[in-house]
C-alpha cells in the first residue's frame, strides 16, 4: 500500500506571507471571498477539512513560491 504524501502545511503557513497563503488556498479551490479572511487566520484556527485538504492534495512548496 503506498503512502500518502502529506505537505508541511502547519510549517509552510507559520514562515508564508498572506499572498503565499492565499495562493495556497487557491489551490485547494477556496472561494476569493474567504481566502481574504482565512489567509490572516494561523493555521490551527483553520477548519479541519481545508487542513485535511491542503496536507494531501500533493502541492509542493516549489509550486507556491
């Protein structure tokens, strides 16, 4: 069975900028209007889905710099 990838997102969130953030959730398919309220929020005060989310969606940090 192959191992689920997971990203550092608690790591990559604590040293990201808001536009790295918001870039982020971009990704993740995240409505415009709630990455502006989302993407100054620290990271465990994200819901528990979006984190689920962004940890296995296979980004790499080369993609969000």
């Amino acid at each position: 069975m192959p191992k689920i990838e997971t990203f550092d997102a608690a790591n990559f969130w604590k040293n990201a900028y808001a536009h790295q953030r918001g870039k982020l959730l971009k990704k993740v398919d995240v409505p415009e209007d709630q990455i502006i309220v989302l993407a100054s929020k620290k990271y465990v005060e994200l819901p528990a889905a979006l984190k689920y989310e962004i940890e296995t969606s296979g980004i790499t940090k080369k993609e969000l710099q």
